[in-house]
C-alpha cells in the first residue's frame, strides 16, 4: 500500500525528517496542533517505529486511526494496536510505538500539557527485538 491510497482520516503529512534520528524506517508527521495542546498525526511506513522514549511531566494519548501496529512499555510485553484503540501513557513511562511488518499504522499522538514537560529520546528497537514480534 502505498502513502496515497493509504486509508487515513487527516493528511499523511511530509517525511518526518525533523524526527527522522529516532525512527527505524520511514514516518510522516503531519502537526495538527502545536499551540496548547501538541497534537501530531503520525503514520509508519510498514516495520517502521519509533525509539525508546519517555514524556517526562505530561505523558502521551495515541489514537490509532489506520492500520495496525505495536505500543510496548519496558519490561512489558507489546500490545498489538489497530484502528480505534487508544493508548493512555502515563509520564515516565519507557515506551516505544510503531507499524506491524506488513502494515502501514497511523496514529494521532496527543502529549498531555503539564508543567516542564519533555520528551526524551532513547535507544533503538533493535531488529532483533522487533522481529520476535508476531
């Protein structure tokens, strides 16, 4: 499935180079909000994710809007993700997201306000990691 037929609700957006360090594979970002509320509609190319991360103060909500892919908290296992779940990340949550093998995944990342919040990026999912997954 390529970015133009690929089932979204918002636009797919631009790669997502500013991000581009912290991803294994291809993203797109389309910012739907940076005042108030940071509210992001990201889409995964498919075996594409994310680093491990941590939103220090406020946390993060994922929408899943299309496709289907993975959200896993450190020393958990991976929660298998499709269109219409939501995921609540508390703050200081060790964390990684991203697309299933054969699959584009879109998400819309909302990083709940709160005082002094950041986000911290960490190491890579590594390809061995990522490929026990089923």
């Amino acid at each position: 499935m390529s970015k133009e037929n690929h089932d979204t609700i918002f636009p797919t957006g631009e790669k997502n180079e500013a991000f581009a360090q912290y991803f294994i594979g291809q993203s797109y970002l389309n910012m739907l909000s940076t005042t108030r509320v940071t509210i992001g509609n990201v889409t995964f190319e498919p075996a594409c994710r994310n680093n491990w991360h941590i939103h220090h103060e406020g946390g993060q909500i994922l929408l899943v809007t299309a496709g289907e892919g993975y959200y896993q908290e450190w020393g958990k296992p991976a929660q298998k993700l499709k269109a219409g779940d939501v995921v609540n990340i508390p703050p200081e949550v060790k964390h990684w997201h991203g697309a299933a093998k054969d699959s584009w995944f879109t998400h819309i990342a909302v990083e709940v306000p709160a005082e002094g919040a950041w986000n911290e990026w960490l190491e890579a999912v590594t390809d061995e990691e990522y490929n026990k997954l089923s």
